[in-house]
C-alpha cells in the first residue's frame, strides 16, 4: 500500500529513515538470514526421509548474496552417490522463465515487440480460429492464454517434431477455450516462442540462452539436454516411487529440440543460485546488466488470471505472467515458477522486493517436496508464522493412501467382448494435427498406439473403454476411449484422451 503526505518535509525524512534502514539490512543480511534457516538441514533430511526424496539441492538467496547452496541425498541410489551443490538436475519448465527472458533482451534491442502479432514474425502461421491466427502475439503465447489445448500427445508421440511440422498442425489443433478468455497451459507456445526468438535473431534459442545469459552469470554448469548432461561426472539419476520405494526410471528422450525451450535445460543448485542473484537485482549481475529493469518487471506482471478472488486471505488471486506464476504470498510478491519432467521436480522462488530467491532440485517425479519446502523456507527468510506446509500434505497423503492406491492398475469393469466382437474397433484412425493411431486387440481389450506411446483400454459398455493406466507416467489415468457411429450404424470415429480434460476425434 501506498501512503500519500501531504508535507514533503515529513515524506523526506520518512524516506531517509526507510532508506538508512534498509541499509543497516543488508549490511547484517548475511548473518541475520542465516540466523533464519537455524535448523534446515536437519528438516530438510527428514522431509527426504517422509516422502522419499532420494536426492535434492537447495540454494538461497539474500540480500543479493548466496547464504545456502547445498545437496542432501543420494543422486544415484544404486551407486551411493550424493548429491551435492555441483550436481546438474533437470529442472523441467523452470526453464520457461530463461525464455521469456531472452525474448525480453530482444525485445530490448527493438528485434520484436510483446504486442505484434506472431504472424508478422511467422507469415505462415494459422491456428484453427481466424482471430486468434491474426491477433496472437508473444504475450499471449508466454501467458498461456491463447485457448489452445495443451497437446502434449503432439511432442511426446513425435520426438523428431521441428517448428515448420508444429506450424503445420496448428489449423488442426483444437482450441479448448475462446482466445485470451482463459489459461491453458502450453508447451507448443513455448516451443513456438522459441522459434521466433530465432526467426527474429537468427540463432537458435539454446545460442541466445547461452550467450545472453549462462555466458555472463558464469553458469557454466548447465546444460540443454539430457546428452550433453550425461557426459557430465555429477547428475543426478530420475525416480519415481512405486510401492512406496524410489524406483529408477528412464530420461524423458521426447523432448525434440523445439521443445526445449518449454522444458529441457538442467543445472546445478550453485548455477541456479546466480540466476536467482541477476533477478533479484533487476538484470544485474555484477558490472553487467543482462536485462533492461522495466523489460524484467513486464516479465514479472500478471497477464493471465488463474484463480478469483477469495475470502480466504491465504488465497489470493494467482496469476502467470511470462514464464512466472505470480501472487501477493501474505503481503510479499511472489514470483515463481515449478518445473516437472520425468523423474525430477524443481521449484524456482523469488521475491523482488525483498530480494530474495529459493531453487530447490530434486529427483523425484511429480514431487511436491520442491514446491512446498521453498514455501516454508519463504515463511523463514520473511519472518512470518510457519504454517506447516510439509506437514499438513504428509497428513493428508497418509490418509489418502492405501496398499492398493499407488501406481495402482486398473482392473476390468467386469463388462467384457469377445475379440471377434473387439476386432470391430480395431485398424489405423487419422487425425489431420496428430496423425495416425493404431488400435489392436489384446487380452480381452484393446491396445493405443500413438508412435511409441501406448496404453491399454478395457471395454467398460457399449463403444466405451477405459484405462488400465498402465504407461509408466499414468499419462491416461481413468481415461475412456469412446467410439461413435455414423447413420448406417457403421464406427466411424474414435475420441480419444489426449488432450485431457478434453479428447481428440480420430477417423477411418
């Protein structure tokens, strides 16, 4: 809030005192900040041991200087290896916020603008509603808020898929909501931002990420892709627990080069924490400045609303701007970002106004451990109450869990066809943006094929079939495939769950 005086006088000396204040601050930021994460080790070792985080990383930014940057945990479970400062992580759509960013320092140069329309940049653009093709622009693309369905089938079933080939499928692409009318989390805009960064610039976007930003915050511990990072003597393995027990998984290998600016860059905790000290401090880092402030505090606005106001004062409206989630976190603004991909979880925190950042690394799937330790970490470095989020979620993960509930396999619904009857729904079904699908019988059921990414159905009634949830990521859980039939009775289209919650129409 902002108070207004009416005497200059008083103003002055209020702002003279804020100002010694804030010095006096950061002259004692180290020591008092480290004073407030008294004890973090020993609660984040057993916060692993609760929900079974094999490894993890944490850095801390204060004041505008590193007061923590530590590994705990084991890396490689089967070798013993552990996890330190120095261990590279995949860190998933955290790295959105590096795309935004190099897109920003184009935006410095006059290359681009926020507001002009894609299709000035990519005169071949089309999306399948006329007025979001003429009217989208890098806003609404990094905002999430261009209606298009997340179609994440699109990059996961096509790992060899370039920009040209996304360009192509997106006149066929539904859009699941109307065009700046809500959010839709998307990983193609990102893949597309991405390349007009590169149309624009004429490099490549892990060039411009490099040389605009690890080059100069010396981040020379980072990489853009699972190969480079495996040539590496410290990374950390990918995990998921089943039976209540890490279990190793594999790399995700879909992640074509398109999509890397949606999610492929790995690091390590002692890199990230440079890339939390330039934020905090507006685009400076040292005697560079990477970023124009006022281009870093339009990255860091709200341009997208997730939730409505509520009662509820811990739960305020939260917002994306570009490439951040953002919100006011019990009076401070929040600015942060998570990331997921297989077998690993981060979570990106800062607080420009008190210049404070948190990243924590894991290699957990789908861990909720990042999110919440850098919320209770927040809770420390502001001063405020400790609410207890680790707590109150293993309370209620205990409570929700049962032998049978994890990774758990669908069994039949106990209605059933005989295969000569299935073979009817069998054969090659097109769709103009996705392709071909191929669906066998198998075992009483049937068989998705969709390049590579399979899973297996169950007839549930008439036309209708639901999941066995059998691929490794769950990626259809409780899902039905259901079957529609022309005037002659004859099948002749297929709804299948790709673009949950909406489906995708398949035909022969």
């Amino acid at each position: 809030m902002v108070i207004f005086r009416s005497r200059l006088t008083t103003l002055l000396t209020l702002l003279v005192a804020l100002l010694s204040v804030t010095a006096h601050a950061q002259d004692d930021s180290q020591t008092d900040y480290q004073a407030r994460l008294k004890g973090i080790d020993e609660k984040i070792e057993q916060v692993m041991q609760d929900f079974n985080v094999p490894g993890l990383a944490l850095g801390v930014v204060a004041g505008g200087q590193v007061v923590k940057v530590k590994g705990y945990g084991l890396r490689d479970i089967k070798n013993g290896l552990p996890a330190n400062a120095d261990t590279q992580f995949p860190i998933g759509s955290s790295t959105k916020a590096f795309t935004s960013f190099v897109i920003g320092t184009l935006v410095d140069e006059g290359k681009l603008t926020w507001d002009t329309p894609v299709k000035q940049y990519l005169p071949e653009w089309k999306m399948q509603v006329d007025y979001a093709t003429y009217h989208t622009n890098l806003k609404d693309m990094l905002a999430h808020r261009t209606g298009l369905g997340g179609h994440n089938l699109i990059w996961l079933g096509n790992p060899d898929l370039d920009g040209q080939q996304i360009i192509e499928k997106l006149p066929h692409l539904n859009l699941n909501k109307g065009f700046r009318e809500g959010f839709i989390y998307n990983n193609l805009m990102y893949a597309m931002a991405g390349h007009v960064a590169w149309k624009v610039s004429g490099q490549r976007w892990e060039t411009l990420v490099q040389e605009r930003v690890l080059d100069k915050l010396d981040m020379n511990n980072t990489s853009f892709n699972y190969t480079t990072m495996l040539n590496t003597d410290n990374y950390a393995l990918p995990y998921q627990i089943r039976n209540n027990t890490p279990t190793q998984i594999d790399y995700n290998g879909s992640l074509s080069e398109v999509l890397w600016p949606a999610g492929s860059m790995n690091a390590s905790v002692k890199d990230m924490v440079k890339w939390l000290q330039m934020l905090v401090n507006k685009g400076h880092y040292g005697e560079s400045s990477l970023i124009d402030s006022k281009t870093l505090q339009t990255i860091q606005s709200p341009f997208n609303t997730l939730t409505r106001f509520s009662d509820d004062a811990d739960k305020l409206p939260l917002h994306y701007g570009l490439g951040w989630f953002i919100r006011s976190f019990r009076g401070h603004y929040q600015v942060q970002h998570g990331g997921n991909i297989d077998g690993f979880t981060s979570a990106v925190f800062t607080y420009p106004n008190e210049d404070l950042g948190i990243v924590v690394l894991s290699n957990q799937n789908a861990s909720t451990v990042p999110y919440l330790l850098s919320m209770e970490i927040s809770e420390l470095l502001l001063d405020l109450e400790p609410r207890n989020h680790l707590a109150q979620a293993l309370a209620e993960e205990k409570a929700a869990q049962t032998p049978e509930s994890e990774n758990e396999t669908k069994q039949p619904s106990g209605f059933s066809m005989s295969n000569e009857a299935l073979q009817a729904y069998a054969g090659t079904w097109n769709n103009p943006g996705y392709g071909k699908i191929d669906i066998t019988v198998s075992n009483g059921g049937l068989v998705v094929d969709y390049n590579g990414v399979i899973e297996q159905f169950v007839p549930e009634k008439q036309h209708q079939f639901r999941s066995l949830n059998t691929h490794h990521l769950s990626l259809f859980e409780d899902d039905v495939l259901v079957f529609e039939t022309n005037e002659d009775g004859k099948l002749n289209t297929v709804n299948a769950p790709f673009d949950y919650p909406a489906s995708v129409r398949f035909s022969r």
